[in-house]
C-alpha cells in the first residue's frame, strides 16, 4: 500500500476506475481507492503559521468582492488583518466576513482552520494565485497572450463607466491585461 502511495505522488502510477455516476455503478470503488490510496496534506494549525493560497476571485449578488483561498496553515478570523504585495506596493486590509459555501448558499463563519477553503471579504488587493502569510506565491504564468483585442463600444457607451467594470474582469482573469 505504501509503495502504491508513493508512486502515484510521484505520478508513476495512474490508478483507473470505471462505471457511471448515473447508474452508481463503481462510484464506491472510486471512493475506496481515494481513500486507500489518496494521502492528504497535513496542514498545521498554529495560529502563527497562517497561510492561505488565493485560487480565484468573484463577486456575489450584491457586487460584494470575493476572494476564494484554501488554509494551507493555521487559523483566520473575522477582523484579522492580512498584508501582501500587488504591483511592487504592500497593502494590508481587514477580514470583513468568511463565508462558507455550499453551491449558491453559504454560512458566514467567525473562524476558519487549515484545509478548509472559505471566501473572504474585504479584501480589494488579492489575486488568483497569491499566497498569504508564510504561503509563497504560485510563479507568474510563462505563456503571454498572442493577441490582442481592442474594445469598440457602442454609441452612448460611456467608456468611464465601463473601465472599472473592465477591471472587474481582469481580477477574475489576470491575463486579461486590460489597458
């Protein structure tokens, strides 16, 4: 078990399981081998060990801006301050509230814990792929856009107005580039 464990880390071995969702046919089995087989990470729970990986960011219904982060370390709570750095400038800005997600709905939280993935308010700075606290960053994508696009908006289009909506996008999708 332990050889078949550190192979498919070192992705040596290819676990294959067949069947349909649909029918449940071999969904318990999937399940099986991912807990036989799977290793999960430790995360550690100190709460001077803090650090969050930023995987996306949205915004919900009410224009609210969210960012999405998995705990790799320690613990966060409502009101806590975090810093980081976004076009060579440091920035810090407090948790307004965490929420935790269940499809469309969630349940807002005074403390998450590491592993657990959360969306956090309050935050106008992050970005997808940042790391927070003692998580580093993932490395800056080494593909660069090929094209480029110019925006023709229609007659009556304030171009103010929409640059900030622009901007929005480009925070979703960094490699928008918006100029």
């Amino acid at each position: 078990k332990d050889e078949i464990q550190a192979l498919i880390r070192e992705r040596k071995v290819f676990p294959c399981y067949f069947g349909s969702a649909l029918k449940l046919e071999g969904v318990e089995e999937l399940l099986g081998g991912i807990s036989t087989y799977g290793k999960m990470p430790g995360y550690p729970t100190g709460t001077k060990d803090f650090g969050a990986r930023v995987f996306k960011i949205s915004r919900d219904e009410q224009g609210n801006r969210l960012t999405w982060m998995k705990l790799t370390g320690g613990r966060l709570k409502v009101k806590d301050v975090l810093s980081g750095e976004k076009d060579g400038e440091g920035w810090e800005e407090k948790v307004n509230q965490i929420r935790i997600y269940s499809g469309e709905k969630y349940e807002t939280v005074n403390e998450v814990s590491a592993g657990e993935i959360c969306a956090v308010t309050g935050l106008s700075r992050t970005y997808p792929g940042q790391g927070l606290g003692v998580e580093q960053a993932f490395l800056e994508p080494i593909l660069e856009p090929i094209l480029t696009y110019r925006i023709l908006l229609p007659e009556g289009c304030d171009a103010v107005q929409m640059l900030p909506k622009l901007k929005e996008l480009e925070e979703e999708d960094p490699m928008l580039h918006v100029i």
